[in-house]
C-alpha cells in the first residue's frame, strides 16, 4: 500500500508518473487492465488517456472512435460504479463499444469512477478484470481507501494540463473554509500536495481521523501517522495509525 500510495503522490507532481501509478493499482487490486481518461466538454474528445494492461495497446481505437460509443462514461459519477451493474446485458450485447471494444481487449468487466469534474474537462479512472476472471472480493474496499488521493492527483493533472491554473471541482470544492493537507510520515514521508478544502480545523482533524483508521487497515501503516497541516504550515493534529 505504502508504494502504491507513493506513485500516486508522484502523479500530483508530473503527469509522467501515471502509468507507474496505473501499474501498480492493478498489481495492489489484482486486476489485469486501467484506465484514465481525461474528456474535453466543450469537444466532447479524448484530451488526454492512458491506458494500460489488457487495453493498452487499444488505446488509439478507443480515443479516434470508441469513445463517442462509450455508454458508460458518461453514467459514472463519485461512486464507484460496475460497468455489469449499471448497464442491462442486452444493450450490451448491441453495443459497437463494448463487442468490438471492451470484449477484443480481452476485459470482462469494468470498475469505474469520476475522479473529477470542471466546468471544460473531466477526469474518470476505471480498472478492468479479464474475462474468465472476477474481481477479488476487496478491491472496492481498497478503491475506497485511495480514493481521495486519486482525486488529488486527477485535480493537480487538470491544473498541469490548463496551464496550473486552479479550477474548482463542484464535486470537491467547499464555498468556504481552507485547504488542509493530509501528510503521513513516520521518517519517510509521503506529502499531501493538494490538500483538501474543508469549513474549519474540526472538519480536517475528524478528515485526517478517518484516513487514519482506512490506513490502519492495511498493516503496512502501523506506527505511522496522519499529520494534519493547514495552509498556513501550522499542524492542526496528528494521529497515529493503530493496526
């Protein structure tokens, strides 16, 4: 965990650093495939995608054309969402994208979410499971527990991607409060770049309390702890991780 939570803070700072994060979500999920892919509102296109795993020598398909045929995409939103839970098999079976797509990259299922939304741009990640294979029982509690820090790394992509220029995300962005950063450290140290904005101190340290007891599920944290720091530098809390 603490090398997949790693790279996806390497993701926050160089948008160069995705397809290692990619790789290692599959390998901590035991999944065969993963995606992200960055859409365009105003073209309705494929700005950015990566691919990697079962669909990754797909991609160019899925971005000149397969895109406009997505189904799915578009019906994902915070949650994480089963691509066999959300569309009936019979429209699945008339569906250019997922026969002609899905099915030839060899994935049998997709789990997927929105990682961010702007105004012009949004940002979604899904994982896929090969056919033959199923899902292992604990990856949606694993997606769970990343879940803010691909979120983090998705928002620093955009800002990267328009110029570093700030954009709110209506799914994340509070209309006050400050931004509060999230730092694990028990001599390494794995930083929280872009923080989260939430109404007050309380609202953070109750934040920082619930990464800590995810954290302390994967016994990879125990001794370390969430350091919650505001804007300012000045540490809010700090709160061991307990296995």
């Amino acid at each position: 965990m603490q090398s997949l939570l790693a790279t996806i803070h390497e993701a926050t700072m160089s948008s160069d650093a995705w397809p290692d994060a990619l790789r290692r979500l599959m390998d901590k999920a035991g999944v065969a495939g993963a995606a992200l892919i960055v859409t365009n509102k105003t073209t309705g296109t494929v700005d950015e995608a990566v691919f990697c795993g079962l669909s990754a020598e797909f991609k160019s398909r899925y971005v000149d054309h397969y895109a406009t045929l997505d189904p799915y995409s578009p019906l994902l939103d915070t949650r994480w969402i089963m691509l066999s839970t959300c569309l009936p098999e019979a429209l699945l079976r008339r569906s250019e994208w997922y026969n002609e797509f899905v099915l030839s990259c060899g994935v049998r299922d997709i789990l997927g979410t929105r990682l961010t939304d702007t105004a012009d741009h949004s940002v979604i990640l899904g994982i896929h499971q090969r056919i033959g294979r199923q899902f292992p029982q604990d990856v949606e509690p694993l997606m769970a527990t990343i879940t803010e820090p691909l979120r983090y790394a998705a928002r620093c992509h955009l800002d990267r991607l328009n110029g570093d220029q700030q954009f709110r995300d209506p799914q994340t962005t509070k209309p006050a409060g400050g931004r509060y950063f999230f730092h694990i450290e028990n001599g390494a140290k794995y930083p929280d770049e872009c923080g989260s904005v939430l109404l007050s101190p309380r609202h953070a340290a109750e934040r920082g309390l619930t990464i800590a007891r995810e954290l302390a599920r994967d016994g990879d944290w125990s001794g370390c702890s969430v350091v919650v720091i505001d804007e300012r530098g000045r540490t809010i809390t700090r709160v061991p991780i307990d296995s």
